[in-house]
C-alpha cells in the first residue's frame, strides 16, 4: 500500500476526524481512509455554473428566449423619481455621507 503524508493540516480539521474516528471506533489512519473513499466514490455533480447543451436540456429554449426577454426590457418606461415628487438618490446619499 501506498503512503502519503499530509502536512500543514488545521488543527481543527484534525481535532474534527480524531472524534469521527473515536465515534466510529477506528484509528485515525482508518478514518482518513474511509473519508477519501467516500470522496472518491462519491458520484461529482456538475458545477451548476456551466450551463451548455451538454448539461442542460433548456439551455437552447433560453438562448433562444434571450433577444424577446432583453427587447422587453428595453421597451419599458424610464422612471425619473422626480416625475413622482420623489428627491434625487444621489442628494439623498450625499446628505448621510455629510453626517
């Protein structure tokens, strides 16, 4: 069998698998073990970052959908707040900022 040395481990991690080891009556080596099999062994899900075809069977839908949702975007009113008798953010933020 195979050794590897793990340096610069937190001593909380350690503390951490110490009492996993003691909870499940094994060593710590036995432990350690079992966690990277576990981790192994572990089906990986994809990021759910990385939205393609490949992984995503709706990405083509919304790709599509893209030009019709940011036309309707840009057709909506611009609201000047001071239409509404509203005062202007900025004079707002820069009265707290003189506080």
């Amino acid at each position: 069998m195979a050794t590897i040395i793990l340096e610069n481990l937190p001593d909380n991690l350690v503390e951490q698998i110490q009492k996993l080891a003691q909870q499940n009556d094994q060593s710590v080596n036995e432990q350690i073990i079992s966690i990277l099999q576990q981790a192994v062994e572990k089906p990986q899900t994809l990021l759910k970052f990385l939205i393609s075809p490949e992984i995503d069977p709706t990405w083509e839908e919304r790709r599509k959908a893209t030009p019709k949702i940011l036309a309707e975007i840009r057709s909506r009113r611009h609201v000047n707040p001071a239409d509404f008798g509203l005062p202007d953010s900025t004079e707002l933020i820069r009265e707290d900022r003189d506080r």
